[in-house]
C-alpha cells in the first residue's frame, strides 16, 4: 500500500505519529509536500503541529483540489494532517496517489466525531472509511481522563473524543466542527463517554438491530 491512514482520538498522537513517519523520511533526502487544513490555526498558521509541542512544515489549503498544484512529479512523499476537515474531493486526491507506486501518502485524522459517528468530510455524506480499503491502517488509542470518585483519572483506553460546551458535555445536535484548545475536548473511554440526546440515535438503532 502508498497510503497510510493515521486514526484515532483527540491526544492519541495522530499528529506525532504522522511528523515521526515524514521526517524518518526526510532524513533519507526524499522529496515531500505536507498539507493542513487553514482552519486549524490553533498552534500555528502555516506549520502541521501536535499537542505534544511537534512541528512540521506544511502547506495551509481550505480546498482539497488546491494540493495537486503543490505536487511536483519528483514529489516522492505527501502528508495531510487533520484528513477529516477537508471537502470529499481530498479521497479522490488520495486514491490518485495510493496508485501511484513512486509516491507514498501519508494521512492523519479522527475517524469518529464527538457522537461516535463516522466523521464525515466537509459538505458531504462521504467520510473517512471510503479511504479505509485503499490505506494501510494504524488505529492509535488515547487514555481516558475522566475524574473518578476518589480524583484519580480512569486511565481505561479511550477510543472516543469528548466534546464541551460551556465545561459540560456537548449536546448530541451541537455542531461537528469546533477547531479550539485542549480544554474543550478530552479522550474518553466508552462508559465515561457522555454526549446528552445520544438516546434517541441509541433508540433508532435497536430498533434496526431487533428485527
């Protein structure tokens, strides 16, 4: 496979894990081209950076039909940190690439929203598994750092991201996309996972799985 898709939670370490595969390239002398989407603009403009403090530079596009002009056909590596903020286009972009044997994609992002739903791309009912047949896959997992009783963190591996509204748990019907600090998300594990107004998408889907 040329693509690999880098998934999982918020604080996982997607975005490390993405800057450590480039650069082990980089030290190799190849030729590579990264992208971001301009709406992340939480730790710098221009630059791919992680929470952990990594950087990497890259090129900010709001539209994925905006890379191919960036790709040089010397070009040997791409990466796309934040896959998941950018318009359906970006999976035929990736698909190009995944056939194109002299060039080898990396690509990192949330494959759930904050409703454990498949994160689907911008202005489409198209997401992030479309790409899942075509990529090699790495699945990372954060921890749960949810308060228990006592004040000790739950520590249980967490495979969902926890969104907040006003320091409370957003709201089922909230809106997908909020790009903001740390104090606004939190890796949860599946039982301290909360999302109010889940219940009605629970109802519909027992129902399905009843009959």
């Amino acid at each position: 496979m040329t693509l690999e898709l880098i998934l999982g939670p918020m604080f996982c370490g997607k975005t490390s894990e993405l800057i450590r595969l480039v650069e082990r390239e980089i030290v190799v002398d190849k030729e590579v081209v990264s992208f971001k989407p301009e709406i992340d603009k939480r730790y710098s403009i221009n630059d791919i950076a992680s929470h952990a403090g990594g950087r990497l530079m890259s090129i900010p596009v709001d539209r994925s039909s905006e890379m191919y002009g960036h790709v040089k056909p010397t070009t040997e590596i791409i990466s796309i940190d934040e896959i998941q903020f950018f318009d359906e286009g970006v999976i035929d972009f990736c698909i190009k690439y995944a056939n194109n044997p002299n060039v080898l994609l990396i690509a990192s992002g949330l494959n759930l929203d904050f409703r454990r739903k498949p994160f689907k791309f911008r202005d489409s009912e198209k997401h992030i598994g479309e790409l899942m047949p075509y990529a090699r896959i790495t699945n990372l997992s954060a921890k749960c750092t949810y308060t228990l009783e006592n004040g000790k963190k739950c520590d249980r591996r967490a495979d969902y991201t926890q969104k907040f509204v006003d320091g409370a748990p957003a709201p089922y019907d909230s809106p997908l996309v909020l790009v903001s600090e740390k104090k606004d998300y939190a890796a949860r594990c599946l039982k301290h996972h909360i999302v109010p107004g889940r219940d009605t998408f629970n109802i519909h889907y027992q129902k399905i799985w009843k009959k």
